[in-house]
C-alpha cells in the first residue's frame, strides 16, 4: 500500500498564527547582576574548603613524618635482624648442602658388615684425604680364597647404599701366606671418594 503524506493547511491570518516560541538566551542586566555574587560566593567557598583540605592534610603528613621518624630506630633494629637472618640463611644453606654431600660412615661400615662373606674377616680400615683404604684376609677349605676376595668386592661395588660417594673401589694387592696348615690370602682395596 502506498502511503500519502497529509497537507496542513493553515489559512489564519499571520497575527493570529501560533507562534514557535523563542528562547531567552540573554540575560537580563538585573539577572547578571544578582548572580554574580552567587557565583563569587562559590567561589570563595571552594577556595575556602580546599585551603582547609590543604591544611588537613599537611598536618596529617607531619604527624605521619612524625611517627616515621619515631620509629627509625625500630627499623634500624628490623634491618639488622633481617640482616643476620639472611646470614643465617645462607650458612643453613650451606650446611644443609654439606650434609646432604657427607658421607655416613656408620652407614658405610655397616653395608661392608652386610657384604662381607664367610671366612672373610677385615684388619684395617683407613681413610686419608679422599684415599679409602681396606685391608683384610680372607681363608677357606676349598683353597678359594681369591673367589671369596672378589665376591666381597663385587658385594661393596654393587651395593647402591655402600658406593654411594664413592669414584672408585678396586682390588690393590693381594699375598699369600700360609698358618698351620692353612693358606690365607691378605688382601688391600683401594678407592678414591668424590
């Protein structure tokens, strides 16, 4: 459908016709001249209210720079403890990281108890520097000393808990040597340590 758009028609004479209502936008000299004191006296008061604000606060900054300054000598008191505890830290540190490298021999002497064969029995057991002496004899009936001897060595090497710092355990020298009939094998091991 089309749509058709209505005609006015205003046959009025021009006097009588309504007229758009105009706007004011001037103001009038007695308006301007009441409404400038209110503006003034806005004026004045917000330049009044942020002159108090001002001096409220430079008053709570000098009383916050105040006790600053009174605690200075608690802070003095914290930095240096703070210091000596990032010390501490520190030598903690150290000494849990020395720990965790120690060798625990009580450990060790205990895994070569567990490892030592029947008919094997030990003499000395030296420690200097990183040098790791074992010195020990070793008998048996079936005149198989040298299998006992390397079946304590391969017990020490295989065992995790006893090699554990060590770089190297091997067999150095062994001597025979014969008492009262009986042929016994005198034996050194030596390792280094990590």
């Amino acid at each position: 459908m089309a749509s058709f758009d209505m005609i006015e028609i205003n046959l009025l004479p021009e006097e009588l016709k309504a007229k758009p209502k105009e706007r004011k936008t001037k103001l009038e000299p007695k308006a301007v001249f009441y409404l400038a004191p209110v503006i003034f006296a806005l004026l004045i008061a917000t330049h009044i209210y942020l002159a108090v604000v001002n001096i409220k606060n430079s008053y709570q900054l000098k009383a916050l720079n105040n006790k600053w300054q009174a605690q200075e000598p608690q802070r003095k008191i914290l930095d240096s403890a703070k210091e000596e505890y990032d010390i501490l830290s520190a030598d903690v540190q150290a000494i849990r990281q020395l720990a965790a490298e120690r060798i625990n021999w009580a450990e060790k002497l205990n895994q070569i108890s567990l490892g030592l064969p029947s008919g094997v029995w030990l003499n000395e057991i030296s420690l200097a520097g990183n040098k790791f002496n074992l010195n020990g004899s070793a008998i048996s009936l079936q005149k198989q000393e040298m299998s006992l001897i390397n079946k304590f060595l391969t017990n020490l090497k295989n065992d995790p808990d006893f090699f554990h710092g060590f770089n190297s355990l091997d067999l150095d020298s062994v001597q025979k040597r014969a008492v009262g009939g009986y042929e016994i094998a005198d034996f050194i091991f030596r390792g280094s340590l990590k």
